[in-house]
C-alpha cells in the first residue's frame, strides 16, 4: 500500500515537472520573431518616371480659307508632300464666275471713267469759251456798244461754265474711285478662287486627312482641317507629364531613355530640351510638360504612341545602403522602454517620435518619402536630407536603434550619407518587420501595435 502510494506521488512529481517546463517553454514562445534584410554596399540611381505621348517637331494643320465641296483629292495618308504641292481642290465654278462678274463690273468703271474724261474735256472747253465771251463783252460795255444787262448774262455765263468744269472733274475722280475699287473685287475673286487649290505648306508627311471627295467644308466661322502634315519624323519629341514635384530635379540636357508598346524590348534615348511652364491640372493633381526630343532614322515610332519615360536625376555609386523597409520600421515596445532605449544610445527622443514611424505630421511626411510616394514631396532630393532611426538586430536577438542621414534613394534602397549616433556596417542584420506568437501576424515593415 506504502508502494503504490509512493508511486503516485513519484508520477505526480513528474507531471509537475513537465508542466512546468513547457510553461516555461511555451512563454519563451512569446518573444517576437524578426524578419530582417542587411545592409550593403553598393549604386543607387534615383529617377523620376512619367507617361508622355510622342509627337512630331512641327506639325501643321492644313485648312481651307473658302467654304465649298470638295472636287479632288490628290494625297492620302503617309503620303510625302514638297512645299507647294497641290493636296487638294474645292470645286470652283462658283468662284470662277464671281471672279468674271468682278472682271465684268472693271470693265464697266473704266468706261464711265473714259465718260466722265470726256464731259470734263468738254465743260473745260465751254468754260474758256464762256470766259473769252465775258472778255468782249466787258470792253464793248464800256464803249457804250453793249448794255449792262448783256454783261451781267455773259458773266453769269462764264461762272456757270466754271462750276461744270469742276463737277466734271469731282465725277472724273468718283469713277477713278470706282475703277480702283472694282479692281479690288477683282484681286479679291482672284484670290479666292487661288485659295481653292489647297497647297503644303511645308515638306512633311500626311498623318491625317479629314475629308473626302463631294464633302463640303464651311470656312465662315473657322478655318476646317483638311489635313495634318508632320514635317519631319527622324527627328521627333515626347512631351512627358511630370509632376510638380518632380519638375525641380529636371534639367535641360539630361539623358532620357522611353518605351512603348509597340516595341517592348526596345529601350530608346533621348535629352530634354525643355520644361514647359504651362500648368495642367487634372483632380487637383498639377503636371508640367517636359519636352524630350529623340532621333527616329528608322520611322519606327509614330505620332500619338505613349511613351513610358524614366528620366535619372541622381547617382550615388558604392555607398551603403539600406531597404526602405528597414526605414519604416518600428518596434512595438512601450513608450517607457523605448524612451529607455533611446538614452541608452543617446538618441533624442523626437528623432523616433517622427522621422522614425511616429504619428504626427513630420512623421506622415517621412513614411510618404520612404516609401517613395509623390506625397510625401521630400523624396531625398538633391541638397536636402532626412533623418531616420533604423533597429539593429544584434546576435543576442536584441535591438540596437542606429540613427543615420538618408540620401536618395530609388524606391527599394536608400543612402546612407552619415551615421550620426551608433554603427553601422554593411552586412548589419536591419529589422524590417516582426511577428509575435499566439497574436495576430504583424506584416513586415508595419509600425506600431499588432491588432489584438
């Protein structure tokens, strides 16, 4: 009895024990598990990247100054045309005949021109005639051959004959006027009818024609588009849509390289030649054309492709570098502790608080740029640097925080331009997550708390 009892005691001895001990083991479970990535030396190329169109250098719409049906069309599309060349004709019957009415109406002020001459000539030759009469009969009047009355008649006479003289020459310049004014109709029908043979206005390509034979185009209001001619497509340019963020690292003659759909295994170059001051703004979201141009020898690129444009606009070569990971991370310890932690290093307390993950306006602002989103408007620009914390996984499994100065970065790697408090090497184990047993998984490179 003494045996069997001594037994139970050994087996609930031993069960106690190995309660203990998996309690024991089970609570060590509870110590967060890290996902780290290190660091390293190497390049890292900042870029901006933007979506443009490709378009001709010079493109040129082809109209129409006069309202009429179309009669002929002598090009098509991709057609070459020389300055000068006859592209189309509006039908000119209309304009024909306005122009012989014109011609017609010349005709007929040169004739009454010629009239209005003669009367002139003749009202000159009265008015001598008048005026000699009025001569004789004055000194007749004083030898007392003449009476008064026959006097006062003649010069009555020779005034009246003065007057007509200048009426005809008053109508002599009206039907001048009138010869130079129908002249003009006529210069004015010539013109229109000239315009009714449509003409390039530059060497070029036909990339769009508009109308078609028996169409009528109306040019009261404005002038329509026949056709649009691009003048040379060796030589073309993207116009790139960068936003405004970006547009203070873009320069004239930076090296630029594109893609496109047509051809995606092709990567094509190209240099800005400007960025256009002109404001497009689409959902309170501002862009600025940036104008790239490019050599096309090979006709291989047609107006209108969208092009993908990746533009470098900073390089660090052999510098350590970081994941932005690393740099978004923040360890879930209390606000005690990590106070604690941070004296120990002599970190200052509101380098965590903000460019470390922190949830105030600055720390937003840091986290966009880690992240390299276009919100955060700071993304380690030339000439302006940020601080961040990044934790040190040591080999005891504790975390060491290690302040630095980030430089660029290109989204995936950041520089490290300065090491302000702790080391750090390349090969450093950097935390860039963590996940704690029995609760919810907590994904890398999330801050603050794991939902309970």
């Amino acid at each position: 009895m003494k045996l069997t009892r001594s037994r139970w005691l050994i087996l609930l001895a031993i069960l106690v024990a190995v309660g203990l001990f998996a309690a024991f083991a089970m609570k060590g479970t509870d110590k967060p598990q890290y996902f780290t990535a290190k660091a390293d030396r190497g390049d890292i190329r900042q870029v901006v990247e933007a979506t443009g169109t490709i378009n001709a250098v010079i493109t040129v719409q082809v109209g129409s100054q006069v309202s009429g049906m179309i009669d002929k069309l002598y090009v098509d599309f991709n057609s070459h045309v020389k300055t000068g060349q006859v592209v189309a004709r509006i039908e000119q019957s209309l304009f024909k005949g306005a122009l012989l009415q014109a011609q017609a109406d010349l005709q007929t002020s040169k004739a009454n021109l010629a009239t209005a001459k003669a009367t002139l000539e003749k009202d000159k030759a009265l008015a001598i005639q008048t005026a000699a009469d009025y001569q004789r009969i004055s000194g007749l009047t004083k030898e007392g051959v003449m009476s008064p009355q026959q006097l006062d008649l003649a010069r009555a006479n020779a005034d009246s004959a003065k007057a007509a003289v200048s009426a005809s020459e008053a109508q002599v310049k009206q039907a001048e006027a009138q010869v130079a004014q129908r002249a003009a109709t006529v210069d004015v029908a010539q013109i229109n009818l000239d315009h009714t043979v449509i003409r390039a206005p530059i060497d070029g390509t036909v990339v769009a024609r508009n109308v078609d034979v028996g169409q009528t185009v109306a040019a009261s209001l404005q002038a329509p588009t026949l056709f649009t001619i691009a003048q040379d497509l060796t030589k073309m340019q993207v116009y790139a849509k960068t936003d405004e963020s970006d547009v203070g690292m873009i320069h004239p003659g930076q090296v630029a390289t594109f893609k496109v759909d047509a051809f995606p295994r092709d990567t094509f170059t190209g240099k800005v030649s400007q960025v256009r001051m002109n404001a497009t703004t689409v959902q309170n979201v501002v862009t600025y054309d940036t104008i790239i141009d490019f050599n096309n020898p090979d006709l291989k690129l047609f107006p209108g492709m969208t092009a993908y444009v990746t533009l470098p606009v900073a390089q660090a070569h052999n510098v350590v570098r970081v994941p932005n990971g690393a740099l978004r991370y923040k360890p879930d310890m209390k606000p005690d502790v990590m106070r604690a932690v941070l004296q120990k290093y002599r970190i200052e307390e509101s380098a965590a608080g903000t460019e470390a993950g922190g949830t105030g306006a600055a720390g937003q602002q840091y986290r966009a740029r880690a992240q390299g989103q276009a919100g955060g408007g700071v993304e380690a620009r030339e000439g302006r640097l940020d601080v961040a914390i990044l934790w040190k996984l040591l080999p005891d499994k504790t975390l060491q925080p290690v302040q630095i100065r980030t430089g660029i970065t290109d989204h995936t790697l950041t520089e490290v331009s300065e090491v302000l408090k702790g080391e750090l090497t390349p090969g450093d184990e950097l935390v860039v997550g963590a996940a704690a047993a029995k609760t919810t998984t907590r994904a890398p490179g999330m801050g603050g708390p794991p939902r309970r």
